[in-house]
C-alpha cells in the first residue's frame, strides 16, 4: 500500500507540473473533469440512485458545465453566478414538474453535490489565470499537501491534544497547528526564492507567509469536512480511481477548500488581476 501511495502521488505531482505550467484550456478541462467526476463520487456516497434520479443528476452535471463554460469564457463572477442560478433553477424545474418523485432533500442533495466540487475546482484555474498566476497557483498546493504533511509530522512528535476527536481522532492541536507554520514558512521561502525574483514585487515574502498560512488552516476544515460526509454515510473511501489514495474527493478534498482562499487573497494581498 505505501509504494503504492507514493507511486500515485508521484504521477499526481507530474500532471500538476505539467497541467499548471500549461494552464489555459488544458488546466481548465482538466478542472472541469475533475469536477464531474467529484461529483459523481459525491452523489454515490450521498446515495444518489442513479436509476430514479437521472434527471437531478443530468441538471447536476449540466450545472456543473455552464459555470466551467461561463468562467473560461469570463472569468466573471457575475456570469457565474448566473450560471448557479440556473442550476438551481434546473434543479427546481425538474423537482417541480416530476413532483411527487423527487424530495426536497434530494434536490438540495444534488445542488450541493455539483456546487462543491463543480466551483471549487475551477478556482484552480482561475488562479492560475490571475497576473502572475503560473507562481501563484503553487500556493495553493503549498497550502494542502504541505500543511498535510507538516500536521502529520509535528502530530507526532508533539501530539497530544485532539483537535476533532469524534470525527478524527488521530488529529491534533499541536499538528494543525506545525501544520499552519509549516505552509507559511515554505510559502515565505517559495516566495523569497521565485515569486519576489519572477515578480519584482517587493512584499511578496510576508504576503505569501500569510496566504499560505490562512490556506493551511482552511485546508484542515475541508479535510475534516469530507470526512464528515464520509462518516455520515458510512463509506471509507469515495472511489478508487487514484490508486492508494481512493477518489478524486480523497485525495483533493484540501485543495478544494484552499483555492479560493489563495485565488482571493493573491487578488486582495497582492494586487493580482486576470
């Protein structure tokens, strides 16, 4: 299993290399996938049934499209929006005029499902797309995986008060917390050794500490948060398309939840535009 963990993550490393130093319409197709098959794997652990909701599922995966059309066409938050709304309305449309076939919670179920990974995705995108976005959108995987890792070893060593006992147990204080210092200290070094020089933007170094910072700490609510569902529903993993790791949710279920956070502050801290 663990030659098998870190074989997977080494091949996920390469296509992150190759995706973000691309970007464009490849990065943005390869966000949109992975938010339809995130989707997909939210419905089942959600126990979506296939066969008697097809027609939330299609509003669902239609939603999920329109937004990811709408952003690489705009990248403007209000088309957007309009796109949500009218994943809304679709999902509405079809609770409306199947009704009494569908129940509210499913429709609400559905919208949730495609909103989660069908948005949050696209942020990876975007901000690669923002000015100097080829260096920026490294803060967001700076903030997940090296504040996995940083929680995971400062955990043991110094672990000893839980920070979600019921939900995660072998969670702790002490490691969210060398988990948080871990990323800003190699966000400040990312920056003082690549993004000051690319840049020529003086100010760069604290900035970066201090996204990477407030990224690791949300970064622990999405993974805490996608064990929840997990746990709700009683599932240990939600696929088995990333060999060792699980699905497209196990292994991104931080990043989801950074992106935005580094897309927002990279914009507000640092004065960065599409």
């Amino acid at each position: 299993m663990f030659w098998k963990r870190l074989g997977s993550s080494a091949v996920l490393v390469v296509l992150a290399l190759v995706f973000l130093v691309c970007g464009g319409a490849a990065l943005w197709i390869l966000c949109t996938l992975l938010g339809v098959l995130a989707f997909e794997e939210l419905t089942r652990a959600c126990q979506v049934d296939r066969k008697q909701n097809r027609s939330l599922l299609a509003a669902g995966f239609a939603g999920i499209l329109l937004y990811a059309a709408a952003m690489y066409l705009t990248k403007d938050f209000l088309w957007g929006m309009g796109a949500l709304v009218l994943l809304f309305f679709g999902c509405m449309f079809v609770y409306v005029f199947r009704f009494p076939k569908y129940h509210a919670s499913q429709v609400m179920t559905v919208f949730f499902c495609a909103f989660y990974p069908g948005v949050l995705f696209l942020f990876i995108y975007l901000t690669r797309a923002l000015t100097w976005g080829l260096y920026l959108v490294w803060l967001i995987f700076i903030s997940s995986w090296i504040c996995d890792t940083c929680a995971y070893l400062s955990g043991m060593a110094l672990g000893r008060h839980k920070l979600a006992p019921v939900l995660s147990p072998k969670k702790s204080v002490e490691g969210a917390v060398g988990g948080v210092a871990g990323s800003a200290l190699v966000g400040a070094l990312f920056a003082w050794l690549v993004l000051e020089p690319m840049t020529g933007q003086s100010g760069t170094v604290w900035a970066a500490a201090v996204i990477c910072g407030a990224g690791a700490v949300i970064s622990q609510v999405g993974d805490l948060a996608a064990s929840a569902i997990k746990r709700n529903h009683n599932i240990k993993d939600y696929g088995k398309i990333i060999p060792g790791h699980g699905g497209i949710m196990d292994r991104f279920d931080s990043v989801l939840f950074t992106a935005p956070v580094i897309y927002y502050l990279s914009v507000v801290l640092l004065g960065a535009v599409h």
